[in-house]
C-alpha cells in the first residue's frame, strides 16, 4: 500500500526531532490495512517503540494492558486487517528538558490523517486513548476524565480511554466504573466486530 510506504519514509520532522532532548531521527510506526474494522487511535509511539526492532506500535507493558482492556491476544491485536493503530503523530515527539513525552507535532496529523482516514473504509469502532485523539477523533471540549466518563453518548462507535500506561492506575482505581461498566461493554464491542 503507497500511503504506508510514504508514512513510512517520512521525515517532515527531522529537524524538530534533532533538537529534542533524544536528538533522534523519524522513525514513523504506521500500522494499518484498508479492511481493519477497529481503530486504535493514539497520541504517538512511546520511546521503547522508537527503539525496538519489530516496529509495532504499543511493545510495552501500555500495549499489554490494552490488549487486556479489549481482551484480545497479541495475534489478534497486531492484525492489521482487523486493527488499524493511527497515532495522532506517527514518530515518537521526543522529550523535553524535563524527561517528559512532547506533544504530538500537529504537521504529522495534518499531513497524514486525512488519507489515513479515508484508506479506512471499514473502521466500525474508534478508540481514541488519550485527550489528543479524543478531541480529534470525537470533537472533546472537556478534559479526560470528563470525556471518558461520557463514555455511553459515543458507544458503540466509539469508546474514550485514558492511555494503558501503568503511570494511569490511580486515574483507574479512582474511577472504578472505568473498569465496572466501561470496559466489559468494549469488550463485548470488540468481540462483536472480531
């Protein structure tokens, strides 16, 4: 598919990257077919998949727990034809003088998400983890924990997550319905569209 090769070959934000904290070179993840039924909508890959040889997008203990929150298996989760994951940005931003994650950089989105979007004709489920893809993906004018509580007026198009990182189990233990009613009804969605 060309649209994944010239994701792939990127490097609109070379420049931006070498003047982060990791001084790193684009290394654009896209993952995604034209018949995936469900979509994964991110904020931007993580450091580790920056660095790790396979390319996959969430290849961390994130990725374990969302593959847990939708009750899939790692096979099931990386088939592209089944689940597309489209970040907000497709490199990893970089850090910034504090060790913390950048934003996704805007010009990855408005270069590529609207082909992106459009190559994917079958996307029945959307879920956008995190407030950046919330607001793209769903129009979010509230703050996370707003949003994800909302849960119910986006089902079962879409389903609002915080992100699957460990540094969110108190977010998730403070909102027990998060894991009561929300998860169980996404994992019914998710089996549905499998």
């Amino acid at each position: 598919m060309q649209l994944l090769q010239d994701i792939q070959n990127c490097t609109l934000c070379a420049g931006r990257f070498a003047a982060t904290q990791t001084a790193h070179a684009p290394r654009p993840v896209p993952w995604f077919q034209p018949t995936a039924r469900i979509l994964i909508a991110g904020q931007a890959p993580g450091a580790r998949v920056q660095a790790h040889p396979s390319g996959r997008p969430f290849v961390d203990r994130s990725g374990d727990r969302l593959r847990v929150w939708l009750g899939v298996d790692e096979d099931t989760f990386y088939d592209q034809n089944r689940i597309a994951i489209v970040p907000m940005a497709f490199c990893f931003p970089g850090y910034d003088t504090k060790g913390s994650d950048l934003p996704p950089p805007p010009l990855c989105r408005a270069t590529w998400h609207a082909q992106v979007m459009q190559s994917l004709p079958h996307v029945q489920l959307v879920l956008p983890v995190g407030l950046f893809a919330q607001k793209y993906h769903l129009g979010a004018k509230t703050n996370l924990t707003d949003t994800v509580a909302a849960w119910k007026t986006y089902a079962p198009r879409a389903f609002p997550l915080p992100h699957p990182s460990w540094r969110n189990t108190g977010w998730i233990k403070k909102h027990p319905w998060f894991e009561a009613e929300l998860l169980p009804s996404l994992r019914q969605r998710v089996e549905e569209l499998l």
